[in-house]
C-alpha cells in the first residue's frame, strides 16, 4: 500500500498544499495496515469508524466518525452508513475503502466479531455506491480481526500483531508522527500561575483604557485606536513565529485584547489559516466598515446586512465570507495552522475566563478547517459553557453539529492528480 504525502479529510489533517515526495509504506498484512491506520489519521482512534479511502493504490483519504452504538436498530444503522458514505463520495477520484471499527467490545463478550452488524451494513453501502471493499477490519478491546476473512479465530488476532509490526519500526522519521489520542488535541498547555496573573493585570488595563467608551472593545472608535497603535497583521506574524511557551504577560493581554472584536478575531483566525496576504485584505476590509460606523453610527451588523441585500455579498466580503464557511477549494496551510493552534491554546490557558470564548471559538474553527470536526466541538463546548449566547460559538455548533467539512477537505491535491 502506498502512503500519500498526508493524510486528507475527517479527524486527520488536509494534506499539504506545497509539492511533498510520497512516502512509499508496503503493507503485507491486515495487522501492518492496522499499524498504519492510526499514523494515516495522525491520533490513535477509539469508539470510531475510520474510512481509508483509495484511488487505485494509494490511500487518499482518512474519514473518521462516531462508531454507532451496537443496539441501534437496523434502519437507523442503515441510514448513519448510507450518511458515512456519502461523505466519502465528496473525495474525488476515490474508487475502494477499508472501514476499520474501533471499538470497547470484546471478542469474548460476543458472538463473531464486535460491530460485525454495522461492518455489514456499511459494506453493502459502499459496493452500492460503487467502492471495492478490500477489506473490513475491526480493533476491539482484546483482539483484531477481518469481517471478510471466514478463518478468523473465535477470540480474534492478538493485538501484538499491530503493536509488533514492522511499520511501526520501518516508518521513514520524516513521516512519523506523534500520536496521541483525540480529546488529548484539546488539551491546554501547562502555565506558570504567577505568568497568568500578570497576563490579567495587563489585560485589565487595557480593557480600563476603552472603558469611557460604551460596550468596549467591540466599537469603532477603539478597534481603529487599536488598528493605529497596532497592526493586527504584523502582529499575527509576529505571533506565529514566536515559541508559545516564551509569550510574556504583555505579548499575551495584547493578543487577547485584539481578539475581544470579532473582527479581529475573524481576521487573525482567516490569517493563521491562509497566509499574511488574506490577513491584509481582511483587516483593510475591517478598516473600512470601520469607517463608514464612524460616519454613520450604524452597527457592522446592519451595514454588511445592506450590502448583502442590496447587491449580494461581492469582492473582499464575498470571499472572507466564503473562506470562513469551506465553500471553497482553496486549502489552508496546515502547517501554519498547527502553530497557530499551539499558539491559540496557550492563550487560553493564560486567559482569564471570561475572555476565552473567543479564542476557544478560533480553536474549533482551526480544528474543523483541518477536519478534526470533534476536536472543535470540544472547543465550543468550552466556549458555550462559560458564554451560552456566543455568537461564534452557536453558529459553529450549527456547523458541526450537522456533519458539514469545508469543501477544501475534499479537493485534489495538483501534485496528486494523477495517482494510480
């Protein structure tokens, strides 16, 4: 089997944008595919489906969702399966599959393998839409096995098989990745506590300075006071390449203090994503509401609400707007991404808490951009129990919550177009 540059759609992430040598990893045997699943992901699955998906020989495409509960009725597993596979039908060129079940049953506690009735279920599903099944497999609690090999033993394989196989010895260093498992990518970095306490002080300051302006940070006169002393832009650059466990008290309330506008949050979270040029245009875009609230004294939301009534979202807005929905095939860089991630996170933790909803919003955002949609919904959890009438966070809850990936996920790599 042939390993992509990355691993594409689903919890794992988009792969890279920029030309990559592919890693060429030959796998013999079911369990040496196993060893190989978790790092085509990049974190170790549980109580999930994975879909490997194929175009010809070589994996392009990573699809991770909730395993179903066992006991569901078969219409209802019918209709999850026939969900699963229509998200697989968004990757283009894809024409075979692997399903792998992770799962906290035990071979012991059941007849045949665990899951086999949804494995079922969803194989059929993908033959009918036209996929090969090379093989379907399932990693339980104490064994794995192949739903299609009528030879697996009643107990299952070993797990030592996958632990022990040499994919995980022979993988290239420059491929490998560290794996840990799902909810670990929402984890916070351990700060030092007296760290955040100066970070609150100053933060406090600053939120003291707009104070004689009513409803603070959000109107015009302190976001261009802001923008004149600052420039968002250079400071997110500035930000990205600078090590998150070095930020002082006052690079971190600074930061914090611009992400309290949602414009600003909007626009260093579109910047992280797709580079310093779109984080320029965003920000002159802000400029410019900016200005026209100032003259008019009108809120954001009623003068993006004209423009789009009178002649439809166009130019910069139209494409902001579609960039922070994934109606769009251009991807994101991913490397980036992770480091504004690292980033992000050690802003909340440093963060008082009545501050943390919106980079916690940015977090999922970033999650989902890369297509870790349950990662993000950790976040905005997080955001919605501090804040339950967020604005970002509710809006991204209807996102996840309803399946929805950019459509970047899915697009065709230039440099893989011609893989067989």
């Amino acid at each position: 089997m042939h390993r992509s540059p990355a691993s594409a759609p689903g919890e794992g992430t988009p792969r890279e944008s920029v030309r990559m040598t592919p890693t060429i990893v030959k796998t013999k045997e079911a369990h040496d595919f196993l060893a190989l699943v978790p790092q085509l992901a990049g974190f170790q699955p549980e109580r999930s489906v994975v879909l490997v998906a194929f175009r010809g020989n070589r994996t392009c495409g990573v699809l991770r969702f909730n395993l179903p509960e066992p006991d569901l009725a078969r219409t209802v597993l019918r209709r999850v399966a026939t969900t699963l596979v229509g998200t697989l039908c968004k990757i283009e060129g894809v024409d075979a599959v692997v399903p792998v079940l992770y799962t906290d049953e035990r071979f012991a506690d059941v007849p045949g393998i665990p899951g086999e009735r949804f494995a079922e279920i969803l194989g059929r599903r993908a033959e009918l839409s036209g996929f090969l099944v090379r093989d379907s497999l399932c990693v339980a609690a104490d064994g794995w096995g192949s739903y299609l090999d009528p030879a697996c033993p009643a107990g299952g394989r070993p797990l030592s098989e996958i632990a022990e196989s040499p994919v995980n010895r022979d993988l290239p260093p420059e491929a490998r990745r560290e794996l840990g498992h799902l909810v670990s990518r929402a984890d916070l970095p351990k700060v030092d506590l007296a760290l955040r306490d100066r970070c609150a002080r100053r933060l406090t300051r600053y939120e003291c300075l707009g104070s004689q302006v009513p409803d603070a940070p959000d109107l015009p006169e302190l976001v261009a006071m802001v923008g004149d002393i600052l420039d968002p832009v250079s400071t997110t650059e500035a930000a990205l390449e600078r090590d998150p466990s070095a930020l002082d008290a006052e690079q971190a309330a600074t930061l914090l203090f611009l992400l309290k506008s949602p414009a600003r949050r909007d626009q260093v979270m579109l910047q992280i994503a797709f580079g310093e040029e779109i984080g320029r245009v965003t920000h002159e875009l802000n400029e410019r509401y900016a200005a026209i609230q100032r003259e008019t004294g009108r809120s954001m939301d009623d003068i993006v609400a004209e423009e789009q009534a009178g002649s439809g979202a166009t130019g910069d807005l139209a494409q902001t707007g579609d960039l922070m929905l994934g109606s769009v095939s251009q991807r994101p860089d991913p490397e980036r991404i992770e480091r504004g991630i690292d980033l992000l996170k050690t802003l909340v933790a440093l963060a008082p808490k009545r501050v943390r909803p919106a980079p916690l919003c940015m977090l999922a955002w970033l999650s989902w951009a890369l297509g870790r949609s349950s990662v993000a919904g950790i976040f905005i959890d997080q955001a919605l129990a501090i804040d339950p009438e967020y604005g970002m966070a509710r809006l991204l809850l209807t996102v996840v919550s309803a399946g929805h990936l950019p459509e970047w996920a899915f697009a065709v790599p230039a440099d893989d177009a011609g893989d067989t």
